[in-house]
C-alpha cells in the first residue's frame, strides 16, 4: 500500500505565524515555537516514513515559500481538498496533518493507517481539544462543497465537518484527542504531554526534547 501524507506548514518569514500566540509571548517567541513546532512534526513522519513496511510519499503544503503542493490564496477547507485529491492521484491512502501538534506521535499515525486498511470506506480524523482537527484520513475525500461548506477555526469545527459526512453518507472514525498550541495556555497541555513522554516508556523524539528544553530556557508554561 502506498501512502502519502500531506504536512501543512507556513513558512516563517513569508507568511504570519502563531498570531494568537504571539499576542502572549511576542512574535519572536512565537515564530521560534513555530519553527521547532514544525521540526518535530517533521521527524515523527519522517521516522515513521522510514520504518514503516508500507511506501510513504511525504508532500509539504504551504501558502508561500518552498511547497510541493502549493495552497496559495485558498481557504483551509478548498486547501485541504486540493491537498488529499492530489495525493491520491499517486497513492491509495492519504493523511493530512498540521504542524501545531508537535507532540504527536508515529503510534497516531500507525493507528490511523490500521483502521483504514481494514475499513477503506471510512475516514479518520484525529480531534484536537478546541474543537477542530489535526489530522485526516482515508482513501475518500469529502466533495469540495461540503470541505468548503465548513468554517474553520472555530469551536465547532469537527462536529460541522461530522454532520456533513453524516447527511452525504460518509463513514468515520475518531482517533485519539490531542491539544493544538494556538494560545499561550496551550504551552501548558503540551508540557505536560512531552514530559509524561519523558517519564513513561513512550518515545519522545529529539526534536520533542528540544521543545521542552526551549519552554525552560524561555520560562514559558
């Protein structure tokens, strides 16, 4: 089986990043945040992408800067649909994930994978806490009308996206509820999961580290 996960990621310098979180900590903070943010959501896939018995294409989207699948000038839900409808041009099963859950794991991944190689008429979305997603899969894709249908960055998010997929008869499944960093008291949740990490026999990845390292250095959370 082939798989393709797509990374959304914006790109420092050319576009604005973590803005509510730069409204508690200052821009600089929170661009050198993002910037270990995306580090980390890079090796985890990357890692997973070399051990893994399955191929793995990896494909980075960005609204400006280097991309390899350009989402200039789109809303996120148009940006999404492009995203999935183009890996599975080339694979048989995509993934999309952000990069403001760095403390996600290649056991996430694994286990979106399982469900759906055994259940390739469902998708998978993994919830984030303030009620949007941070990942979604399947070897489906939504219609562009209901991706666009949904307003994004809100509460509700997921839950609009769900109901959609319910009233077109497309089937899903949840997966764990992981934390976005979006605001400063984000910083917390995500401490406190990097060092239950560090203190249990789940594998915490450098780049992991380094993040916990930087909320010490930096006093933050």
């Amino acid at each position: 089986m082939k798989i393709g996960i797509g990374i959304f990621a914006k790109t420092i310098g050319h576009s604005r990043v973590k803005t509510r979180l730069a409204e508690g900590i200052g821009q600089k903070l929170a661009e050198e945040f993002y910037g270990l943010s995306v580090k980390a959501v890079e090796e985890v896939i990357t890692n997973y992408s070399s051990s893994s018995y399955n191929e793995v294409n990896i494909y980075w989207s960005r609204p400006s800067g280097r991309y390899d699948i350009s989402t200039r000038g789109l809303g996120l839900g148009t940006a999404i649909y492009k995203v999935a409808t183009h890996i599975l041009k080339e694979c048989d099963v995509y993934i999309i994930i952000g990069t403001d859950t760095p403390q996600i794991s290649q056991r996430t991944i694994d286990s979106a994978i399982t469900f759906i190689t055994k259940n390739q008429d469902k998708m998978v979305f993994g919830p984030s806490c303030d009620g949007g997603f941070y990942l979604m899969a399947g070897t489906i894709v939504p219609r562009l009308e209901v991706m666009e249908s949904v307003q994004y960055s809100k509460d509700d998010t997921l839950k609009q996206l769900l109901n959609l997929l319910r009233i077109n008869s497309l089937k899903f499944k949840l997966i764990e509820e992981l934390s976005d960093v979006d605001i400063v008291d984000d910083l917390k949740d995500l401490r406190y999961n990097l060092e239950n990490k560090l203190g249990s026999k789940e594998v915490i990845l450098e780049s992991q580290k380094s993040i916990l390292d930087w909320l010490n250095i930096k006093n933050l959370a």
